[in-house]
C-alpha cells in the first residue's frame, strides 16, 4: 500500500513538473502567432473547447452530481469573462515586453488574491504575506527597471503584466469558490464556451489580424490549444487534486522560469544581471506570499 501510494503522488508530481512546462511553452506561441494578441486568445480557448467538453462530460459520468437548482452557470460566465480578461491583457502584454516579464508580472496573481480577500472578506493579513509582498515589490522593480531606458513599449508592456495578475487573482478567486461543489472539468468547459464568446467580439471590435495565413501560423495557434490549455491545464488539474495544495502551488512557480529558459533558447531573449536577479526575488516573494496565504 505504501509503495502503491509512493508512486500515485510520483505520478501525480511528474504532471505537475510537466504540466506547468506546458503552460510555460504558452507565451512563445503568443510572441510568434501570426493572429492579433486577442484573436490568439479566442483560437486558444475556442480550439481547445471540444476537448475540453470531452473531459468535462467524461467527467461528468464519473463524479459529477445530479443537476441542482443552482447550477453555478451564472459564477461560471464571471470566471468566463475573467479569464477573458487575463488572456487579451496579457497577450498584448508578451507583444509589447519581453516573456520573461510578461510571464513573471503575471505570476504576481496570489498577492492580489490575498489582498482582495483581505480587502472583501476581511481575512487577516498575516505579517509573513506582508513580507512576500515586500520581497516580491522588489524583484518586479529590478525586474523593470531596465525598461525605464528602452520607451513606453516595454514599460506598457511591464504594465498590462500587472493588470494580467489582477484579472488572474479576480478568475482564482471566483473558481475557488466553483470548485467546492463543480468539477474542474466542468467549469473550464462551460467558463471557455464564455470566454470565446467575450474574446471573439474584442478582436473584431480592435481591429487585429484575426486569422493566421500560413500553414505554420494555424500549427502554432493548434499548438498553443493543445500544449498549454488542453494537455497543460489538464495535467495541472490531475497533479493538485493528489498533491498538497502548499506544494502544487510553489510546483506551479516552475511555469515562469521555463517560460523564460525557453524564451532564451527559442527567441534570443537575454536577461541582464538585474532581470535575473528581479526575476528570483520576484518568485521568492511569491513562494513566501503563497506559504503565508496557506497559513491563514
């Protein structure tokens, strides 16, 4: 039993490890898509929506409860619109700045989240959060600091990173709460349908590019679906239902560091001496920030 037990959460932590690498593959598809950053957005979820579905009614036949009069439809088209959100944000955020800090400015999500509950909830703020934040607030401004010499670009770009983690605290929170009683499965699959819905119209209404026009742009978009939001977000999903949550949640801080590692090998983006030191304090910050966040 014990052995069996052994190699369920070695299972279960090989998903994690790979699952966040996926996730981590998402901004290169996004710097090198042929589509506009919000139509890149639509083709992730929307491409992704009939696998999605499978999962979600597969799941459904497994552990999902008999319908009730509160559904979670109405919760499910907010964590919709979020998500959208945080995908159109921080699309044109890896545009405009460079992956490594669009990825870790959006990776700042668990500070929003704990001072949104603090702020709404009123749950106590512990001081060893108050220090991840600290710490955190001193990566991203190392992290950023050699954009200040490169234009408004690069700064809009540090900017929306920001605004990313906001809309991704406000879609953690609101699936926090779906997850008590729905199935992750369940709630992707009716959130995508939402997200679609929202992005599609965003992309007419700016004016972008919506479509790829070459073979290799739809391989790329296709690719973006399946790595990241299909197989990623599933793996993810697997991984925190058998691991501890304390654990999974530093496990998922591997996402921004292999975004970075494969933005360097794939796209030449280089990171001076204070992008990187930024980058460790920034994750250090949020590994204290989710410790402490796990302790209230």
């Amino acid at each position: 039993m014990i052995v069996a037990a052994g190699r369920h959460q070695a299972l279960a932590l090989a998903a994690l490890f790979a699952g966040a690498t996926c996730i981590g593959t998402s901004a290169l598809f996004v710097k090198v898509s042929e589509a506009g950053p919000i139509a890149t957005a639509f083709w992730r979820i929307f491409l992704a929506l009939p696998f999605l579905w499978v999962w979600a009614l597969a799941a459904a036949r497994r552990t999902e409860p008999a319908a009730t009069a509160d559904n979670g439809h109405a919760m499910m088209a907010l964590a919709g619109v979020l998500f959208a959100g945080d995908l159109a944000v921080w699309h044109w955020s890896i545009k405009l700045t460079s992956v490594a800090n669009a990825t870790l400015l959006a990776n700042l999500a668990p500070i929003f989240v704990t001072l949104a509950v603090w702020l709404f909830f009123r749950h106590a703020v512990n001081p060893a959060f108050l220090s991840g934040m600290a710490t955190a607030l001193v990566g991203v401004t190392l992290l950023i600091g050699a954009d200040f010499g490169l234009g408004g670009r690069e700064l809009a770009g540090d900017a929306l990173g920001v605004v990313t983690a906001m809309f991704y605290g406000a879609y953690q929170i609101t699936i926090s709460r779906l997850r008590a009683r729905l199935s992750t499965a369940r709630i992707m699959a009716w959130s995508g349908v939402t997200t679609s819905a929202v992005l599609l119209p965003l992309a007419l209404f700016t004016g972008e590019q919506l479509a790829a026009v070459t073979v290799s742009g739809w391989a790329k978009l296709i690719g973006l679906a399946l790595v990241a939001q299909v197989v990623g977000q599933s793996l993810i999903a697997y991984a925190m239902a058998h691991l501890p949550a304390t654990f999974s949640s530093v496990g998922l801080l591997l996402q921004p560091v292999m975004a970075a590692i494969f933005a360097w090998i794939l796209l030449g983006e280089d990171m001076g001496a204070l992008q990187m030191a930024g980058g460790v304090i920034v994750l250090a910050g949020i590994w204290i920030a989710r410790r402490a966040e796990r302790m209230l």
